[in-house]
C-alpha cells in the first residue's frame, strides 16, 4: 500500500489528469505519465522544504519523513520555516503550470 504524503492535501492534480485524459494514450502510459507527476511533485516538495532548512533542521525533517510521522513533520517545518504550506503549494503551482505546458505542446504535435 503506497504511504499517504505529508503534503497530500496541498495538491490537486485533477487538471493535469484531465488534460492526460483527452490526448490518445494507453492506460500505461497514462498511468506512467501520472507517477513521474507524481513523482515530481515530491521533488519539487522535498528541494522547497530542504533549502529553507539549516543542516541540522535537514537532519530531523528527513528523521520525521522516513518515519511518516506527519504531525512531526509539520511540527517541525512550521517552527523552522515561515509560511512552508504557502511555499510548498507554490512550488506545486509552478510544477503543474509547468506540466501543463508541456501538455500542451506535445498536443499539439499529435
């Protein structure tokens, strides 16, 4: 069973979902392209989160992290970061404007 992201409800990815929906994919390749989504939100959560913590605060977030401890995690971040939902849901606005893009440009090479 896939373990529940601490950030998991800053983002919604129903429109990059949709967008995949409409292009002439297999369920495969839809899904495919779904995880590497996925899996660049949590690098793009992971790079936001660790380069506004100290070396110190990186060694605890990654401590929490690997426990899923979510209610540590965030404890953690909002005593160490201002405003770390605000910047995490930033940074997954600007992957998906980002994705979407490149949605629309491999649409319109079909």
């Amino acid at each position: 069973m896939k373990k529940k992201r601490f950030y998991a409800h800053l983002v919604e990815t129903s429109s990059i979902t949709v967008e995949l929906a409409d292009m002439e994919l297999s369920q495969e390749e839809r899904l495919h392209l779904l995880n590497l989504v996925n899996s660049n939100i949590h690098n793009s959560v992971l790079e936001t989160v660790l380069s506004n913590l100290a070396s110190e605060d990186k060694k605890i977030f990654l401590a929490n992290l690997h426990s899923n401890d979510h209610d540590k995690i965030w404890s953690h971040l909002k005593s160490k970061i201002e405003n770390i939902e605000e910047k995490i849901k930033e940074s997954i606005e600007d992957l998906k404007k980002e994705l979407q893009k490149d949605i629309a440009e491999a649409k319109k090479a079909i």
